[in-house]
C-alpha cells in the first residue's frame, strides 16, 4: 500500500485511505512492519524517540518508547516527516524454514542427502571424511585441490551424498541450538578395537534427539584386535538394535586406512536417503543455513552456506540472521566458481557484509532495501530481547508452555554422580509422565555437566538437571548466556516434587525484583553521540549494563539499561555509593538535573 507524502495532522486519515495506484519507489520510501515500536520507527525515520513521542501526542497518540505501535500509526509520524510508507506484508518478511515442507508436492525433486559423521574422539571420524572425500571420481578428472570449507559432496553411482565437513555431534547440536538442522543422516563412527564409548552414548543421543537416522561404522577393521561383534553387542545394549539381529539399524565394518567397505557404506547411506525420499523444489528463491564461515583477508567474509531448497545465484541478495549483502561469487570445494546451486549443495559465497554464524537460516529476498529493513528490524529485536533468548525453557515456564500447546514432553538432560543413581533418578523421573505431558529424557550420563549437555537442552527446549553433579566453566557461561535451566538436586524427594509441581503449574515464578542502588543526577553533559547524566551514587552500587529506570520526581519515565559508565573520562564496570560518575542510559537522552537513576535487577528466588 502506498500513499502520498501529507505533512497535515489528518495523515491518519490519509493513510487509511490507501491510494488506489502504486507510486514507483524512491529514497523515501519507507517499508513498515505491521507492528513495531515506537523506539524503533524513530530508527526508521532518524528521528530521536521523543520526537517521534511528541509527533505521536499531537496526533493525540500517547505511546512511551518501548509501546508497539501498530503500521497505520506508525503512517502518521512517517508522513509528518515526509515519509511515503509501503507495509512490510507477510510475504515480504522472512520466509521461515517451515516454508521448505509447506511446498507444492509436484515441485519436489529427490535432493542429495546431507550426512554428519559423529563418534567418540579417536575413533577416525576425520580419517574416515577424508577417505571418503578421495573416493569421489569427479574429484579426480577436474584435478583440483579440495580445500575445507565446511562441507563436501561426492559422487556415488551418479547420485550426490553432501558431507559435513566438521564432525562429531557438538557442533550438530550447536547448530541444533541456533534452530537450524542441516543432517538428514548421521553416521556413528565407532572404533573396532574400542567400542561404545563415552561419547558414542552421546552422539546415538543428539541424534535421536534430533530425530535424525543413524548408520553405524564399524571403524579401523584392518587392526587385529577388531572385535566388532562386541561394538554390535554395545549397541544394543543402547537401543540400536542391527538389521542381522532384527533391527532396523544399518552397521557397515570399514577401514579408513585401507578403503575396505567405504563403498558399502556410501550405496547404505544412498539406500536410507531414498527411504527417507528427501526432496526439494529447487525453483524458488534460495533458502539455506551457514555452515561456517571466516573473513578472508583479500576476499572479505566468506561463508560456506548449505543450499536446502531452491536455487542460489549470483547476484541474489541474501539475509544471514543480522547480515546481509548482494552474492558476488560462489565457489565449490574445488575451488571452482559457480553460477548456480541448487538444493543440498554447499556452497563459499562471497559478497556479506560481515561474517555469520554457523546455524544462521539465510534467506534470499527481493532487494538489498528489503534486506537492510530486514535486517535492521532483526538488530532491534535482538537488543528488545536482551536479559535472555526466548528459545530456552525453564521448570518455571513448563506448565506455561504446555497449555499453549507448544510441547507435549518435557525434554530432560539429566547427569548424576554415580551410574546406580543415575538409574533410580531416570526411572523416578519417567514415571512422572501424563497423559498431557511425557517426561523424556533425552540423555543420561555419570558426569558433570559439559556444554554438549547445554546445547543439547537447548535445542531440545528442555531443562538439564544435575544430581550430586555440577556443570564445568564452560557449561556455566553458556547456560547463562543461552538462558538454559540447569537444576541442582542431592535429594530424589525434592526434585520429583519440582517435576510433579512444574507439569502442573503450580512451580510460581521466582523471580523478583532488587533495588541495586540510586543515582542522582547532578548535572548534564553533551557528548559525541547523544547526552550522559553526571551523577552521584546515593546508595548500593551502580554497573554497565545493569537495568535501569530514570524517576522524574519519583515517576518513571524511561526503563532500560545502563549504556555507559565512567569516571574521570575512563570506562568502569560499576561504581559505588559516595562516588560520581557519568551515566549514560540506552535510548534515553532527555535527563534533567535532579532526576533520579534507580538500578534494579531480576533475580531468581531459589
Ligand atoms: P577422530 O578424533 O574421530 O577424528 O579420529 P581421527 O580421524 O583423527 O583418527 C584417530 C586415529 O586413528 C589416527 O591416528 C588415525 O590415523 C587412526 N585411524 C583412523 N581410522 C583408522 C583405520 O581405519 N585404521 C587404523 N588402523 N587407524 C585408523
């Protein structure tokens, strides 16, 4: 919907008038969501939020900083500051990856399978990527050197098999996390001479977890000491039940060093894609995920992205989460430049402004306006959501969860001390389960608690509980920056009764809020980039970060965070009561002298 530039007050009316013709677009066009808010159409419009508040007020619109707003008022201001206004529509925004299986069944055509090796550290996952990678025939007539770049595609009886370059299942589940999945077929490598270890457990777990089929490798079987009916009859003893036993699990004995049943295991992988009848419609717009990726020094950055439908070109303009830009060039493996690629083809694509992360979705939009807008509408989004991701779960948000339909288990990452009580926890655990809500534990281990646990509860949308077991640094900082509930427990009692309570929803938040400290404002300072307050700390402790709300004779104004902190002309993390210092507050500038700067934080009360 376009319509004409007002700069009168009825540009409400205008607006919901809609002009019947399309006006060609211009610089000053400006592409709307349907909703946002109204610090957000400030940045739109390169306005300061509180003219854009007092826009608002004239127009009889009263809307504080952080309010939504819906599209026909955010016309008002756009028009008032000689704005036309195009509605961003459902199609224009984002196309999710849902979109991949939403498509027309006639468009589909059978797709390479996409293959992740996993296994337990020394067991030759790598060995094995490598000889695979030397089997492949086309590699040979083009000669050229095949360097890494996250993933490689051979060539086995005329049809394609896509290896992902990096092996093992943290980096699988690390993806997992960022919601993206890539795998179709995981294949578990196990070493002949050693059997089921550690983390074999763990790869047959995120891969059932990711609902993803195994084909099992039976690894080094040139060593004497090979015993690989053992390694079946560990399998077993975790669930995966081999086809001579009369299970459904696939298991190939291979030697990476010697080649021997390489090629057994590429025509066994082709047999589990082709009941998987993995397919795609490679004629729409491009739709893949970022498998790694790096900033070259001469190139710029340089992303391997994974095509999984449709067909990616040179000269698309791409989104990759908050990054986006126009692809210049793509390579193969091989180093050889592509013009197009299609569904499960990895490709290095040249051209972002930045460098991604492995797990970005990348989507392929009209222009690079759309995609500036898409991409700024991302950043705010993200800095919206600050304290923590929305994607984690929490015992608390369980019963929450539950009644919106959202899950129907609760997915549970559970580590104890000793195997015995590992065992009575589970079994305590799994009892608990309701018509309403499965309690599903998705792995069990002895051990403390490692960031593999994290990133599996997390892509999961589960909760990790430790008995007597405690997460490493690692594990720590991520379940904080992922916002991952880890729960403590020593006594079986009290944790079946968190359980019981959360699926009933009678586990109440626990979270209050604490006064940190109060800053007066005493005078103000103009600086590069917008106004701090110079302040003194009236009590507790004021930090960088922490969240604030600014009290005009003892009404809030403004909440968000503290942006900045000094004293004397230095940044500092916090400073203390008795002390001055200049504060400045994130999307807030209009201070005066005597307003109070309250801080406060969230905690959880356990
Ligand atoms: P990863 O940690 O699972 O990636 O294991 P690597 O691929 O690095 O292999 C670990 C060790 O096992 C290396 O010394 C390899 O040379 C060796 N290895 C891998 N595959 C085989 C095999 O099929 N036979 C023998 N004898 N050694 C192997």
């Amino acid at each position: 919907m376009a319509s004409d530039a007002k700069t009168s007050k009825d540009a409400k009316a205008a607006a919901e008038q809609a002009e019947p013709e399309e006006k060609p677009a211009d610089d000053r066009l400006l592409v709307i969501p349907s909703t946002l808010t109204v610090r957000q159409l400030a940045e739109l419009v390169g306005a300061s939020p509180v003219e854009v508040i007092k826009d608002l007020m004239k127009n009889g619109v009263m809307a504080a900083i952080n309010q939504v707003i819906d599209y026909e008022t955010a016309t008002i201001v756009a028009h008032n500051m000689g704005f036309q206004t195009q509605e961003e529509t459902a199609a224009e925004e984002a196309p999710e990856r849902a979109v991949i299986e939403e498509e027309d069944p006639s468009l589909l055509k059978p797709r390479a399978a996409v293959v992740t090796i996993m296994g337990h550290v020394d067991h030759g996952k790598t060995k094995l990527l490598d000889a695979i990678r030397k089997t492949d025939v086309a590699a040979g007539e083009v000669g050229g050197i095949t360097q890494h770049i996250g993933a490689y595609q051979v060539e086995v009886h005329g049809q394609h098999i896509t290896f992902i370059d990096t092996p093992g299942h943290e980096a699988f589940t690390a993806m997992r996390a960022r919601g993206a999945q890539v795998t179709d077929i995981a294949v578990l490598v196990i070493a002949a001479d050693d059997g089921v270890m550690p983390q074999t457990v763990e790869a047959i777990d995120h891969s059932k977890a990711a609902g993803v089929p195994i084909v099992v490798a039976i690894n080094k079987m040139d060593l004497e000491d090979a015993n690989p009916d053992r390694v079946k009859q560990q399998l077993s003893e975790h669930g995966l039940i081999i086809e001579e036993w009369g299970g459904d699990v696939i298991c190939v004995p291979v030697s990476a060093k010697t080649q021997e049943g390489l090629e057994d295991l590429l025509e066994h992988i082709l047999l589990v894609a082709e009941v998987q009848e993995l397919k795609a419609n490679s004629q729409r717009a491009a739709v893949g995920t970022v498998i790694e990726a790096e900033l070259d020094s001469t190139r710029g950055p340089m992303a391997t992205m994974l095509v999984q439908a449709g067909t990616l070109q040179v000269g698309d303009v791409i989104v990759a989460d908050e990054i986006y830009g126009k692809v210049k060039a793509m390579f193969n493996e091989r180093g050889k430049r592509l013009k197009a690629a299609g569904p499960s083809t990895p490709v290095k694509v040249m051209g972002l402004s930045a460098v991604p992360h492995a797990g970005d979705a990348v989507i392929v939009v009209k222009n690079e306006q759309l995609a500036r807008s898409l991409v700024t509408e991302r950043q705010r989004q993200t800095a919206a959501a600050s304290v923590r991701p929305l994607r984690a779960m929490t015992l608390e948000s369980l019963y929450g969860e539950i009644s919106a339909g959202k899950i129907k288990e609760l997915n549970i990452v559970l580590k104890a001390d000793v195997q015995g009580t590992l065992d009575a926890v589970r079994t305590a655990l799994e009892r608990l389960s309701e018509e309403q809500v499965r309690v599903n534990i998705v792995h069990a281990a002895t051990g403390i608690i490692t960031e593999s646990d994290v990133m599996l509860a997390l892509a999961s949308k589960g909760i990790v509980i430790g008995f007597n077991s405690r997460p490493d640094t690692g594990a720590s900082r991520q379940a904080e920056t992922e916002g991952v509930d880890i729960r403590f427990y020593d006594v079986i009692y009290n944790l079946i009764e968190d359980v019981t309570k959360a699926m009933q929803g009678m586990l109440e938040p626990v979270y209050v809020e604490v006064v940190e400290g109060h800053t007066e404002v005493r005078q103000v300072f103009r600086v590069r980039g917008g106004r701090i307050a110079g302040c003194y700390v009236r009590d507790g402790v004021v930090s960088r970060g922490a969240s604030a709300r600014v009290l005009r004779q003892d009404e809030p104004i403004h909440t968000s965070r503290v942006a900045s902190l000094r004293r004397f002309q230095e940044d500092v993390k916090e400073v203390q009561a008795g002390y001055e210092c200049g504060v400045g507050i994130e999307g807030f500038q209009d201070f005066q002298e005597e307003d109070v700067i309250e801080l406060y934080s969230q905690q959880r009360k356990s």
